[in-house]
C-alpha cells in the first residue's frame, strides 16, 4: 500500500501538468507559426505512477475542440487522484482507529 501515495501524486502532476499545457496552447493558438506543447506519459514501474514531459507538435497549429477535451480528461485524472489520495487517507485513519 505505500507505493499507493506516490502514485498517486504523480498522477496529479501529471493532470496538472497537462491542465496547464493545454492552457498555454489556447492562450497561444492565434500566434502565427505556434506549435503546441504536448504531455507525453510513461508508466513507472517503480515505487509505480507516471513519469511526464513536455514535447511540441510537428505541425503548427490548435485545435480548440481537442483543447477542450484534453481540459475535460485532465480535470476527471486529477480527480480520480484525488480520491485515491483522500481514501488512502481515509483508510490509515479507519485502521489507526481500530488499533487504537
């Protein structure tokens, strides 16, 4: 269970991470000759969660439409990470409960 929290964080990092990626990429999407940033993810086997960085595209250019959605399935990532945070939490706590 304590590889849990690590994982988890990194799992909000990364939603973060791509939450503020497409950010720059609408705040930027008028520039002439923009190529926007991408967040590549690779799982980590060990202590276990998502190693991310940052890359550009090859072609220039936004598309607001993927924007939005990219916004969309950072914010439910990092949710779901939340919760696994909160009930990580909640769980220790039950069990200091209970040996207590």
């Amino acid at each position: 269970m304590p590889s849990i929290l690590p994982a988890a964080a990194s799992g909000l990092q990364a939603a973060q991470l791509r939450l503020a990626s497409s950010a720059h990429n609408v705040a930027n999407m008028n520039t002439p000759g923009f190529h926007r940033q991408q967040v590549q993810q690779q799982a980590e086997p060990h202590p276990g969660g998502v190693r991310t960085q940052l890359a550009r595209a090859v072609q220039p250019g936004v598309a607001l439409e993927a924007e939005a959605v990219e916004q969309i399935a950072a914010t439910y990532a990092f949710k779901a990470n939340a919760l696994v945070l909160r009930t990580a939490a909640e769980m220790a706590g039950a069990l200091l409960d209970e040996r207590a």
